[in-house]
C-alpha cells in the first residue's frame, strides 16, 4: 500500500467512526465493507489485522516437524549446503536434539566464507557465526510478536512448549500472511493444497490441514485439543493411524491413504449416509 492509499484510508476509517458512534472497531469495519464505505479488499484486511490480536503464534508458526536445521558442529560450507537444500535463508542450530536450539545461522553471515580468500581461513564451524535464538511461549499472540520484532530488528523466533521443547519457528512472513493471505517467494516450492476437491462428494486431505478449513468443505468436526485432521484422527483412535486404517464422522468416510508410524500423511474423505461417530 503507498503512502497516500494508506492516509485515505485512515482518514476514510476515521470519518466511520465519527458518523457511526459505534465503538466496536470490528462491526464498523464490517458494517462499512457492507455498505460499500470500504472496498471489499481494504475491510478484509483491516479484520485481519484485528485478527492478529487474537491469534497465538501456535496457530501460524511452522511445526517442528518441518523446520529445517543443522546439528551443533557443522562445518560453514555443509551449512551453506544444507541452506542451498532447504531454500530458507536462516537455519537453527541443535545441540544433540531439535528440544535444544543453541543458535541461528544467516545465509548472509556464512556468505563470506564462501569466499574464497576467508575461504582459506581456518574451518570454521557453525558455532563461530550463529546468532542468540529468541524463545517465545505457544500462546503469545500474533500482535504482540510483530511489534517485538519491529523493536528487535529481528524477524525470527523459536516457539517452545511450556517445558521448554521447540514446538515450531515463525518468521515476520508468518505474521503478514495473516493480513495479506499466502506470499510465495522466489525459493517457495509450489505447496500442494491441505484439501483437493475431487468432487462434490469426494476430497482428498493432507494430514496437517486445519479442520476449521475443513467446514469450508462441509466437514465441520471440532476438538478443543487438536488443530489438524492428522492430529483429530489420531486422538480420535487413541494411535498413529495406519494406511488403510477407516473413519466415519458427520456424514463421511474418511480413509488414511498414506501414512507412517509418526503421522498421518493423506486421507482420503466420501461422502456416506450421516451416522455416528465410528472407527473401524
Ligand atoms: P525464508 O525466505 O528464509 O524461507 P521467510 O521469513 O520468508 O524465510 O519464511 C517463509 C516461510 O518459511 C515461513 O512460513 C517460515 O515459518 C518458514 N521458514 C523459515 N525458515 C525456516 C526453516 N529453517 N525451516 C522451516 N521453515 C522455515
């Protein structure tokens, strides 16, 4: 947004406010977008921007079972490699497991030496050019991280349990995905959707997919202890469910077609006859 879309439209939020005397900033924002006040664009985001204050950080961070990173030790050049691999910029460092990150290395502070006059310096190991990590709880919210690391100057952070292990990463990028929805850089290999639809009867599920996305499908399952349809089916037969392993829940069959002894991979969701909750 340049600077003079930006002032408009706080100067057009702010006449809302002062014609509609309401002081609930969501239903203004929501009640102008109706009444064409705000373009659909410009109220989408602004209640996304409300959103943040609400969302904790456990929500949108990327999960621990899919952060890149290089072992305590590791040569600058293998880092670089393992950098080259994974196309993020920044990798963590673990000392013996993923529960004790010890430091963070930038691909731009390993760049010099690549080069090869420091090149020739003595080996360095990872240890030498890593940065302090920043801990953050499961449960602070979006809002309150963004302005952190607007202050800070840094842009990552490592998400940790209440005991202490590494629950997940988030990055700024995270955050703003919020407000302005996916962004897809040079490096972002093209992500398969969390949920295919092959017919009006017929779906196809990644095992990490939100089940609030799943009742934009007419899947509406609710758990107040998992977030993902891999994590519902799991809790839901007391196991890692296994291929072929079925399911019934609100209407449809739900078939685990591709999965290993940790998670649930791909599943496979039919439409059948409303029944009650099963497991076969
Ligand atoms: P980069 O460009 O280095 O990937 P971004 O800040 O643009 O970093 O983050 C893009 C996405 O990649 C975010 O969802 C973020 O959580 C994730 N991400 C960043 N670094 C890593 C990493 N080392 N391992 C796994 N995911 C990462």
């Amino acid at each position: 947004m340049d600077g003079d879309s930006h002032s408009s439209l706080w100067s057009k939020l702010s006449k809302l406010f002062s014609i509609r005397g309401e002081d609930n900033l969501e239903q203004v924002i929501i009640d102008a977008r109706k009444d064409g006040e705000l373009q659909q664009e410009e109220g989408n985001m602004l209640l996304s921007i409300l959103q943040l204050g609400e969302t904790q950080v456990q929500d949108i961070m990327t999960p621990r079972t899919d952060i890149d990173c290089v072992s305590a030790g590791t040569s600058t050049v293998d880092a670089a490699r393992s950098i080259l691999k994974s196309g993020h910029s920044r990798l963590p460092i673990y000392q013996d497991t993923r529960d004790n990150i010890t430091g963070i290395i930038y691909a731009k502070d390993l760049l010099p030496y690549l080069v090869e006059d420091c090149a020739k310096r003595e080996p360095q190991t990872v240890e030498h050019i890593m940065r302090e990590p920043y801990f953050i709880p499961e449960t602070k919210l979006s809002a309150e991280l963004l302005q952190e690391f607007r202050s800070r100057k840094n842009h990552i952070a490592i998400v940790v349990d209440e005991y202490g292990g590494t629950s997940g990463l988030i990055t700024i990028e995270d955050l703003l995905e919020v407000i302005v929805g996916e962004i897809e850089d040079e490096h972002d290999a093209p992500r398969e959707e969390d949920i295919l639809r092959i017919s009006d009867d017929e779906l196809i599920i990644i095992g990490r997919a939100d089940l609030d996305d799943l009742s934009d499908f007419g899947i509406n399952l609710e758990s107040d202890e998992m977030d993902t349809m891999g994590g519902f089916l799991s809790l839901h037969a007391g196991h890692v469910p296994h291929k072929d392993e079925t399911f019934h829940f609100v209407g449809w069959d739900f078939v685990v077609i591709a999965a290993d002894a940790k998670q649930i991979h791909k599943i496979s969701a039919k439409r059948s006859q409303p029944t009650k909750a099963t497991h076969a």
